[in-house]
C-alpha cells in the first residue's frame, strides 16, 4: 500500500532576476578564455549581475513582492518569512527584515506577528529554511509560509569562479493543499565539515569566498551520493535507480551542466543495479554513451535552461532549476500530474540533501504564470567595461533605475545608525531619485 502524505508543498513560486547581464562571450574575450570551452563545455551564455542599487535585500523584496500580489495575500495572512542567503548584509541584523520592510512598503499592512529568520549553510539554507517551514505549516492547515532565497554569487576577477557568476531570488509559497506540489517530509541528507568553499573572517570584509574547485565538486559528489543513499532509506524506496522514480531532477547548479557532469557515476551505478551495463565503462565513455544522453535530454535540460541564461544563484540555484523545469514543461503541455521531481541539494562546508516533489493536477495553471523566460529576454545588456565598474564598485549611479523597483538609498555614516541600510522605491521624474518618506533623497541617476 502506498504511503500518505500530508497535503502540504509548494504552492507557487516567483522569481526576480537583475535587469543587468553581461554575455558570456564579452567576459571569454577579456580573459583570454576560448568562449566554446563556456557556452558549450559548462553551459554558460550569460550572467545576471546587479545594478548600483541592488543587494540581496532589495532581490528578495522583489521576490516576495511578487509572489504575494499575484497571489492576493497581505503581510498578515504570513506566518513566517524564512530566507536563505550567503550575501547577508550585517553579522546580527537579518537581511528578510531589511526586505519585509520594503514589501511593507509597496503593499501595506505589517508582518508584525510574522516569524523572520535569516538561516546560513552556503547554497543549501534555503532548502534547510523549506524543511523547516514544512514541518511548521503542517502543523495547522491555515498556516501559511514564504521561502525565499537570495543571493550575489560574486568572485575575485579573473578567477576560476568569475564566469559562473550571478545574482537573483526566488520565493516560494509554501501552504497546505499546494496547487504545485506536495513535499513529503522524507530528506535524505548527508553532512561533513570540510572547507571547500567558506568566507572566512579577514582584516577587511570582502564579499568573495575561499574556495578550492575541484575538491568542492568532489565534496558535491560525495555529499550528493550519501544523501541519496539516506534518501532511498527514509523513503522506503526500493528501486535501485532513482532517476527511474523520477520524472525531472532539480540539483544545486554552480554552472549550467554541472548536474549532468556529476551525476554520471550515480547513472553508472544505476544501471549496473539494473544488470543493464555489467561493467560500468569510464566517465568520458558512459557521458557519450546513447542511454545517458537520453536521461539528460529528459530529466536534467530543462532545469538547465534558466541557469545559462542567468550563473550561479547559491541559495536561490536549485529552486530555480525547479521553475525553469516546470516553466519549460508547461510550455510544452507536458503532462505531469501525479508524477514525481527529484531534489538534489547540495551547500558547501558540506552538506547535501535530497527529497521530492509528487507533481498536483493544477501545476500548469501555475507555473504558465512565472513568465520565466520573458523576464529573462527583457534585460539589458553592459558591455565589459561597465561589468568591471560593477564589479569593483566604481560605478555611484545605477545603469538601469527603473520606475517602482525597489533599492538601497543610503546607509548610516555614524553614531547609532552607523552600517544602518534605509530602502525605497525608484521614483523617475526627468530625474532618477529613490525616495521614502522621512529620509533624505539620494540621486541615483
């Protein structure tokens, strides 16, 4: 007999991504890197990148913002808002109260009673804070909860990393009787403490990681293999191929085609299990081989598309592997209804995590409305040199104010205001201001 599980998930999602990109071809051509080892080794075409006026504050307010106008719900009827980051803004003060604050703002009412929590493990705390607020809503039917995660994967120039940055957030509705899908509360997860990718204290703040590649993808690896066991435990799930089990898979994506990439021995193993390969060849040979480029082209391209086009999210990564999934597939009329997605998770330091999503008969209806790749085709290209004022904070005005959008006015010089961040709106008259009421203006154009 199959196990019930408590109606509660992911209702909807919204996502916000900067208007800002930098083609992936213009960054190759400054650093002496063959573009085709980018676009068609690891996936890369462009990359999402913020303007003067933006933060993770300002890109989860969006998020939130969004999410909750479309679907007609005040400050008041949220019980928790739980956002998962690595580009907090202040080592006590959480960077959602910055970003309640400004959807306050634009939509009224207050989140007094609600429950706000910043929660830390590199790209998995937004997964954590979903866990988390899973258990919470399904402990009373009315309870309703926001996950959202935002982050800016910025590192040094001219490192290994640079060009698998970018920046963005999702949020996600999490309800009883979801219209997306139902989660059921079976994660597999696998820890250990290592440092392959940290920020550590130093004399001077610096927004970019410590971080050493190929051992963090072996880490990923490791953690994601012993999660899936975990997983294929906790779940009573029998079947020695998981990706039998799974219609769509959703990973953690550093770059675009990292899931096809470390998934390959997994696959390997799968159809050993399944006495359909009796020695498993190497990786080169198994990544070409007709059977594993039928599984990608199935269960991994879709989740892939939104990352090309946008880099690395950490937090927000894997989250939006799941909508580009869903977006592509309600674009295509797929039928997934009753069909289930496997999650795979992974933050460095290290940890992974691994669950499903049992697909609800209204998905389409929802996820026809993110528009994903419409707002992914409405942003604004900057050529190279701009990118490098960006990224090294020359620039003071911002590229691309636009009317309404939330932004960074100014920030506390001293006293007992000294770090203090205020936020507004951009409101555009001949000339670009960020105005709120009570603070002074601060020109941004």
């Amino acid at each position: 007999m199959a196990k019930r599980h408590l109606p509660v998930g992911i209702d909807d999602m919204a996502a916000y991504v900067p208007s800002l990109y930098l083609d992936i071809r213009d960054l190759a051509t400054a650093r002496g890197i063959q573009y085709e080892k980018l676009a068609n080794g690891l996936g890369l075409l462009k990359m999402a990148f913020p303007d003067v006026h933006e933060d993770a504050a300002t890109m989860a307010a969006e998020a939130i913002s969004e999410l909750m106008e479309k679907n007609r719900l005040r400050p008041e009827q949220i019980g928790r808002v739980y956002l998962g980051t690595e580009s907090a803004l202040d080592g006590a003060k959480p960077t959602a109260t910055y970003a309640v604050e400004m959807v306050q703002q634009r939509l009224g009412g207050s989140f007094r009673h609600c429950d706000v929590v910043d929660m830390t493990f590199a790209c998995i705390a937004a997964t954590d804070a979903l866990q988390n607020c899973l258990d919470w809503v399904a402990g009373n039917r009315e309870r309703i909860a926001i996950v959202v995660a935002s982050d800016f994967a910025k590192y040094e120039s001219d490192s290994t990393g640079e060009y698998t940055q970018g920046a963005g957030a999702v949020a996600v509705l999490v309800k009883w009787n979801p219209r997306l899908m139902v989660i059921p509360r079976n994660f597999g997860v696998a820890m250990d403490s290592v440092h392959d990718f940290y920020k550590p204290r130093r004399k001077e703040f610096t927004e970019t990681p410590i971080f050493d590649g190929p051992f963090s993808n072996q880490c990923y690896q490791d953690r994601m293999t012993e999660a899936l066991a975990h997983f294929r435990e906790v779940s009573g799930a029998n079947e020695n191929a998981l990706s039998d089990r799974w219609v769509r898979m959703a990973f953690h994506l550093p770059y675009s085609y990292h899931a096809k990439r470390i998934y390959v021995e997994e696959f390997a193993r799968e159809m050993a299990a399944k006495g359909e390969w009796a020695v498993a060849p190497d990786a080169k040979t198994i990544s070409q081989s007709v059977e594993y480029k039928s599984f990608v082209k199935q269960k991994l391209e879709k989740a892939q598309r939104a990352s090309s086009l946008i880099g690395n999210l950490y937090t927000g990564s894997v989250f939006m592997a799941l909508m580009s999934t869903f977006d592509a597939d309600a674009r295509e009329n797929s039928r997934l209804a009753g069909k289930r997605i496997g999650m795979v998770a992974y933050g460095s330091g290290s940890k992974s995590k691994v669950f499903e999503g049992i697909v609800q008969k209204n998905w389409k209806e929802v996820a026809s409305r993110f528009q994903l790749m419409e707002k992914l085709e409405n942003r604004k290209a900057i050529d190279y040199a701009t990118y490098e004022q960006l990224h090294h904070h020359q620039r003071l005005h911002s590229v691309f104010p636009q009317e309404g959008r939330f932004a960074l006015q100014s920030i506390g010089t001293e006293g007992t205001v000294l770090g203090a961040r205020y936020y507004g709106s951009f409101h555009l008259n001949g000339k670009a201001v960020v105005k709120r009421p009570a603070e002074k203006l601060l020109a941004v154009s």
